[in-house]
C-alpha cells in the first residue's frame, strides 16, 4: 500500500487484526486491512487474511470502482 502512496499520494491509513475485534490473539498488533484515500479523492484498500483462516491458492480477487455516477460532458 506504502507503493500506491507514492504513486497516487493520498493519506495512508492501516487497521490492526485487534482494531477488527481479534484483540485477544496473538497477532492483535499486526496490520490487517489499510486503506489509501487517494490526492484524486479516490480510496483503494487491501486486506488480509488472519492465520486461523485457511491459505488457499489465488483463484480471483475482488475489484471495487466507485464514483458519483456523472460522466464528464463532451
């Protein structure tokens, strides 16, 4: 995420595992999810997965655009 910052710019912000409620275990201080707001007024995020869920291959992964649905005129 520390990457998309310095290529869009924006204010970076990270979530720990303890901040999604998982406090008590052993990996409550690591980071969990971040999100970008970008400088364009865009946010990218990013997640991750706690050690109790199963690691599987990448099959896919989800992709998110959002805007306030106006298309610039012509």
């Amino acid at each position: 995420m520390e990457f998309y910052a310095n290529v869009f710019g924006g204010d970076l912000d990270f979530n720990t595992l303890a901040e999604f409620g998982a406090a008590d275990s052993p990996k409550a201080d690591q980071i969990f999810h971040a999100i970008l707001e970008t400088d364009a007024g865009y946010p990218i995020t990013g997640g991750d997965v706690t050690s109790d869920d199963e690691c599987r291959p990448l099959a896919g992964y989800p992709v998110s655009l959002s805007g306030d649905g106006h298309r610039p005129r012509s």
